[in-house]
C-alpha cells in the first residue's frame, strides 16, 4: 500500500509544481506603498468597484486579473497658446498636481481607466484656461491678477474632475509669454505708474515737511512773545545782582564795584 501512495504523492506534487510554474506570475503579486488595486474576477460578477486592495502580498485565483493604480500625488507640465479678452494671442506655461481617488479607484477603472490624465484631466484643464483667460486683458494676467485667475482656474477645474473620482490638488501658471510690442507697452506703462508714485510720495514728503516747519515757527514765535512779555527791566536787573554776588563769591576773582551802570547794574572790574 505504501508503495501505490508514493506515487501519488510524487504525481501530485508535481502537478502542483507545474501549476505553480505556469501559474505563479498571476496569483502572487505585491502592491508598493502609493499604490491601490482593484480586482477583475473572470467567472465572479467581473470588475469588484467597491473593494480596494492595499499594498502588501496578495494571493488571487490565476484567472482573476488585479489592476494595479499609483495614487501618489504626480505633477504635469502643460504648454499652451491662448486668446485674451481683446483677442491677443498669449502663451502659457502651466503645471498641475493631482493624484485619483484611492476608495475610487474601481469606478474610474470602469469609466475611464489608467488613461485619466489625457483623457480627462489634459482637456478639462485647457477647456477651463481657455475660458478664464478669455475674461481678462493680457496685462492683468501679466501682473496684477495672476493670483486670482490660477485660483479661479483651479476651482473650476478641480469642481469638474471631482466627478470622475479624480483629485486636483493645485494649478500654477509658470511662465506668461506675450507678443513683445505688447509686453514692452506694459512694462512701460508699469514704469510710470511707479515713477507717479514715487513723485506723490516726494511732493506728500515736502509738504509734511513744510506743514512741520509752519509749525515749529509759529511755536518759536509764541516762545518769543512769552519771553518778551515776562523779561522786564526789573527781571534784569535782579538777576544782575544775583550774578554779581556768585561773582563775588568766587575766590580765583577780586571783585570792585563801583557805582552803577546802565539800568542801575553794578559795575564789576578787577575780574582775574
């Protein structure tokens, strides 16, 4: 009896090897960090929307199919020509970041497929430009309002990629390339409007100035009248006896005083 098992054992174990061989690339599979899967199931009901696979080791039937998505954050470059709102032609430099819906990844499988960044994101992306910019003249998208166009950009396109379980996470706009006699008119129109600040800010300067100087004449000018008004003849004259008697005081001098001088001040000689 054991010699009639053996070679079953052997036979099915080599069974197992050959099926393991022709087989084993398509059970065994591992899915790297940043990565989601989805499952296609030949004889179960086929692709399983709701079910995602994270990363790790995973064992599926060899007729099953796992479809593998990257749901890292990637960034694209977009070059594009565009007409503004007085119909010049304008260039573009673009970049964008966006990444799928990891727990949606079997939906945008079924509608869409791997294909998403040409098929939907791309055209949404210069349908939206085309359509924002087309609302403003070349020299607000050249200076002033960039800001807000990128943000108004990025708010439509991001309302409409939302739907096809697509995330965008920024729009910039790199580089504004316009027609040269146009660019020049703008930086020279910039250049005065700068220069008109800088002459308003030198004719306020001056006018402070003078405003400050007004009044510390006219403060010098009270100051004069009090004075004028509190020095009297008497005021003078004893403030002259005061000096006289610190003078007197002094021992580095000999003091004499004889008689009065003008305004009936002592006269003081003999001062070392």
């Amino acid at each position: 009896m054991e010699n009639q098992g053996l070679p079953k054992t052997l036979i099915l174990g080599i069974a197992g090897l050959i099926f393991i061989v022709l087989f084993g690339s398509s059970m065994f599979l591992t899915i790297d960090s940043g990565e989601k899967g989805v499952l296609f199931k030949k004889f179960g009901g086929g692709l399983d929307k709701e079910k995602v696979y994270g990363q790790g080791f995973h064992v599926i039937a060899p007729w099953n199919e796992m479809f593998v998505y990257d749901v890292k954050i990637h960034e694209t470059f977009e070059k594009m020509e565009v007409l503004s709102k007085n119909g010049l032609s304008i260039k573009i430099d673009l970049s964008f970041r966006y990444m799928p819906v990891e727990e949606k990844i079997g939906f945008l499988h079924d509608e869409i497929g791997r294909n998403y960044l040409e098929r939907i994101i791309k055209p949404e992306i210069r349908s939206v430009t085309r359509e924002v910019i087309g609302n403003y003249l070349p020299e607000e998208l050249y200076s002033t309002k960039r800001e807000a166009i990128e943000d108004e950009i990025e708010d439509l396109t991001r309302a409409k990629v939302q739907s096809k379980y697509l995330t965008l996470d920024a729009i910039l706009i790199r580089d504004v390339t316009l027609p040269q006699t146009l660019r020049t008119a703008i930086e020279q129109k910039l250049k005065q409007e700068q220069e008109s600040l800088e002459y308003e800010f030198k004719i306020d300067k001056a006018r402070k100035e003078a405003e400050r100087k007004e009044i510390e004449a006219k403060g010098i000018s009270e100051f004069q009248k009090i004075i004028t008004r509190t020095i009297t003849p008497q005021l003078l004259k004893w403030k002259g006896i005061e000096a006289t008697q610190e003078i007197s005081k002094s021992p580095n001098a000999k003091v004499v005083v004889i008689g009065n001088g003008d305004g009936d001040l002592p006269i003081i000689l003999g001062g070392q």
